[in-house]
C-alpha cells in the first residue's frame, strides 16, 4: 500500500516540521451566548497537528460531473516535492503584498501612485502574482495531465510548452508538447480571441507575454486545445497560452488556469456549456483537499446565499462585492458604513488574507484583542500583527467573525479563517490593513476556507454555502 504509507511519511514530515500553515480542529464545539447566538469557537490546541484521518474528505460535489480536486499548493495533498517546497506562512504573506499592491494599482482610488500601464514595445500583459491553490487537468490527445495553480484574479490560461524556446522552470509534471498531440493549433493572428486579447502577431501566429506582479512572466503563443476536467466532460479548442519563456514564481506548478471576469477567461471561453457558473471550496488545512466545480448542475440552491456582485470599474477582471458591516461575537464593529462602501471590495482566490481599511482593521483588532486579553502574546510577523503563542494551552478560545454583505448576507467566518499559524508558538489573526481607508478591501482566501463560494456570473451574484469541503 505505497498510497497510505507515503500518507503516514508525509503526516510524520509535518508531525516534525511545525513550520508550517495550520489550521485548528474544533475540540468541543461553539460556546453559544444568552440568545443562542454564536459567540466565539473553543478550540483544541492538540488539533494543531494534522488530522487524525489521512483520507481526503469525500467533496460534498462528488455528485457533480465537473469537478476537479483542489488541494493547497503546499499541502499534504500536493503533488508537489514538498521537501523543495515548504510552506513558509513569512514568505506567502510577503508575496501576498506584491500581489495586493498590483490589485490596489488597477484602481483608481489607489493611495499608491497611478494606474499601472504597460510600457513596451511588445504587447505585455502586466497580470497579478498567482494563487496558493492548484488543480490537476488534462490537456491535447492522447491527454497529459498538468498541474495548474487557479486564480479568480487572472484572464488567460497558460502552460510551459516544448521546445522551451527561452527558459521553461521545473514543474512536477513533464512539460507539455505540442507535437505530441493530435488536437494542437496554432491561433492565428487574425482571430477574434488574438484581438480581444489584444496580442501581437509573430508571423502569422499569435503571441502573448504576460508579465506578473512579482516578475514572473510567461512568453509564448496562443493556441487552441482539447481541454479534459473528466473522461465524460472535454472542451474543444480551448484557447490557452503554450509558455516557450517562463520564469517567477509558479511553485512546480505547469502554469495556470484564469477565472477571473473577463472575456478571455476560461469562465467566458466556457459559457456556452457552463453558463459561467463555478464554484469552489477551500479545506480548512493544507492536510485536506477541496474542489472546483463547473456549472449549476447537480448542486443544492437552498444552502447558498447569495450577494451582487459587481464591477468596481467598468473594465475591471475582478469580482467586485459590496461587505456593509463585521461583528465580532455578534457585535457590529462600531465603525461608519460609510467606511466600507467608499473603499469598495473584491472577493480575490489569490490573495491569502483579507485587506481591510485601516479604520475597520483596527476596530476589529482591539475588540479581538480584548476578547484574546488572558493569552500570551507573541511578535508580530510581516504583515499581522496580532499574534498568541498558544504552545502551553490545551484548548483556546477565540471570538466569532462575521461578516455581513449587502443583501442581508451573514458570514460566520470558519474557526480556520480567523487565525493563521507561523509557528505553534507565534498564530495570528488572519488579516492586516490596506495603506488607506479609500483603498479596496480584498476578501482573502483564508476567510473564504470550508465554504462553497459560487460564482454566478451570469447572474452577477456569489453565494456561501457553509461547512462544504467534506
Ligand atoms: C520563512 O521565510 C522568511 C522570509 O523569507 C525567513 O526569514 C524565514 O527564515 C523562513 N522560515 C523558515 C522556517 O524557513
Ligand atoms: C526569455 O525571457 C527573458 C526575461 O523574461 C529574456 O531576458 C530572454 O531574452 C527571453 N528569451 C528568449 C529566447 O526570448
Ligand atoms: C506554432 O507557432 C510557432 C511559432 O510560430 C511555431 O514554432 C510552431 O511550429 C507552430 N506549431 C504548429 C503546430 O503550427
Ligand atoms: C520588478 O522589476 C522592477 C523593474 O526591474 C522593479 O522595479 C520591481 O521592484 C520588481 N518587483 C518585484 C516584486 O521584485
Ligand atoms: C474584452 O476585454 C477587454 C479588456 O477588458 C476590453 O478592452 C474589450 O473591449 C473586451 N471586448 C469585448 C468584445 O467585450
Ligand atoms: C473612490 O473613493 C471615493 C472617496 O473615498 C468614493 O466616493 C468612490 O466611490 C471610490 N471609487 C471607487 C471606484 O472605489
Ligand atoms: C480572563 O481570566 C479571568 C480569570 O480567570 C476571567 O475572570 C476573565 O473573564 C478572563 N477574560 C477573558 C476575556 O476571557
């Protein structure tokens, strides 16, 4: 049984290796207050170590056809070398920050200098830094699978190619090759998708370069492939990016699948067979595993609730929600509403923690800290500041984060995305502040872990569905 033998290796490395971003297990349950309403979640400190079950969790949308595992790119099920790749909370929150400053750049009302263009003499696609979780597809005929990081914050898909003309990176999958495959093309210069793209022509092929937020970058041609999520659903000619130069920071990731609003995207490339409706859940450790999923079908309504989405500029790619209020033990922050709606929000996959306004982060970080008053304190590490050691409790006890969203959305935030651990001895509260109240506040993937998040952009509106990765 190499499967489960390699499952209990991998738990003893994370058993020794308590560097690493986890996440707790509830111990005895919610505490509730006089109206029965939740006030805070006791914890177990124990629970600081991996789960007991090595198993995947059987994904609640096993009964959907389009659906792909989704694991975190440092995690227990990654199919990446952990070993050349260790989680290091320090350094994801580092990142964390090139990819917010370029978010901040897109917008107008950023505090941080103008809008960012692109200046060079080949079209250049400046593009965000990418997402913390990865999902295995299949691509071209016979198909090989690659592992690629998602990213609601990106337009174009793309994957290191053969021949890597430049330099391609190590990525845990063999590198795609065109002609190995039977359903490769080439796009041409003069289609629709080389112009809504807004490339430039090589010859008569169609080329891109994309370069990120943190430098990375990825150079190559636009073709067409048959794309595989399951052996019953295939697309035909999906138009993606075959990278011949890459460089950056990928993980081992083969390179990236785009789900961001825009009419490149995978989401819009699909429309006719999915309705641009998707959904995801992120696990609440980098143990467990979550999902992707496409289209309505086969998926409960009745659990979701939903909030508009919406643009916060005309030509903006990101999901745009409007967040009218937090309570902290179901107490409202005491802080204008005014705050919230003059800054603007997105819900963003690849940015780890939730960007807040100054003004609203440190209402929620004195009322937290109040609540936190009887635990040891421990330093600060780059971007959070309100951290415990927690190495001599048993059990701890954290306050209830809600948010509520317009449309009378209430989210009571999982015990898993309130506090993210450095160390057992230095875990923080999982969010920081923006350089400025009229900044736009980014809703993080930590606060968006066990919840179904559904996406439905054709109906411009996004739903929670609680408790849904197992
Ligand atoms: C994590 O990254 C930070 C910043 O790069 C570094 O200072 C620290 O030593 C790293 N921690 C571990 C445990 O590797
Ligand atoms: C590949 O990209 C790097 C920088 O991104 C550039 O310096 C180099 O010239 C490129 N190589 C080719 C062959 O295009
Ligand atoms: C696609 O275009 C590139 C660049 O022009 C070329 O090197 C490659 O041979 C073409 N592939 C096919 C299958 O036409
Ligand atoms: C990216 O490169 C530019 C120009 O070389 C530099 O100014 C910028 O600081 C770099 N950004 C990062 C995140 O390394
Ligand atoms: C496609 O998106 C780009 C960038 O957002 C935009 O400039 C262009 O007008 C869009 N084209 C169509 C046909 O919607
Ligand atoms: C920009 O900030 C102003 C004032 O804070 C606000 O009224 C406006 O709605 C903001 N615009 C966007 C696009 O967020
Ligand atoms: C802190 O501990 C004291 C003494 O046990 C207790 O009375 C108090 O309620 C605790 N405070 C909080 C915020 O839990």
């Amino acid at each position: 049984m190499e499967g489960s033998f390699s499952c209990v290796f991998k738990r003893a490395l994370l058993f020794l290796s308590l560097h690493v971003l986890m996440t707790f297990f509830m111990h005895k349950g919610y505490n509730y207050g006089v109206e029965g309403k939740i006030t805070s979640h006791t914890l177990s400190v124990s629970s600081l170590l991996p789960s007991p079950s090595c198993l995947p969790s059987s994904a609640k949308a096993s009964n959907r056809k389009s659906t792909l595992k989704l694991v975190h790119k440092h995690g227990l099920w990654s199919p990446f070398d952990r070993d050349h790749n260790p989680l290091n909370l320090s350094e994801i929150l580092l990142r964390d920050q090139s990819r917010v400053k370029w978010i901040q750049s897109q917008s107008s009302n950023s505090s941080s200098g103008q809008k960012a263009t692109a200046a060079a003499s080949l079209p250049v696609k400046s593009d965000i830094t990418v997402g913390d979780y990865i999902v295995t597809i299949g691509l071209g005929t016979p198909k090989k699978d690659l592992t690629l990081l998602f990213d609601t914050g990106s337009s174009v898909t793309w994957t290191q190619c053969k021949p890597c003309v430049g330099s391609c990176y190590t990525q845990s999958d063999p590198i795609f090759n065109p002609s190995q495959s039977s359903s490769y093309a080439n796009i041409s210069c003069a289609s629709t998708f080389c112009s809504l793209a807004g490339s430039g022509c090589f010859g008569s092929t169609c080329k891109y370069s994309i370069t990120y937020a943190d430098n990375s970058s990825s150079v190559g041609f636009f073709a067409t492939e048959k794309l595989t999520i399951s052996p019953t659903e295939v697309i035909d000619n999906f138009e993606f990016g075959c990278g011949e130069n890459n460089s950056g920071i990928f993980g081992t990731a083969a390179g990236l699948i785009g789900l961001s609003d825009n009419n490149i995207s995978f989401v819009e490339q699909t429309a006719a067979k999915y309705g641009k409706y998707f959904s995801y859940c992120l696990p609440s450790s980098s143990s467990s595993t979550g999902y992707l999923t496409f289209g309505k079908e086969g998926r409960a309504p009745s659990s979701v609730s939903f909030t508009p989405l919406s643009k916060v500029q005309q030509d903006s790619e990101f999901y745009g929600i409007s967040i009218v209020g937090i309570s902290v033990n179901g107490i409202p922050l005491s802080i204008p509403s005014t705050v919230f709606s003059s800054a603007g929000a997105i819900i963003d996959s690849g940015t780890t923690i939730t960007q807040l306004p100054p003004t609203v982060y440190s209402a929620l970080r004195t009322v937290f800290r109040k609540a936190m008053a009887n635990y040891t304190t421990a330093p600060a590490d780059s971007t959070v500041d309100t951290c415990y050691d927690f190495s001599k409790e048993r059990t701890v006890t954290v306050p209830s984060i809600t948010f509520l969203f317009a449309g009378g959305v209430n989210i009571d935030l999982d015990r898993s995305g309130i506090l993210v651990m450095v160390t057992a001895s230095q875990v923080c509260l999982a969010f920081t502040a923006n350089d400025a109240d009229s900044d736009l506040i980014i809703y993080g993937n930590v606060q968006q872990r066990t919840f179904e998040v559904v996406y439905d952009v054709a109906g411009r509106k996004l739903g929670f569905a609680p408790n849904s990765c197992s």
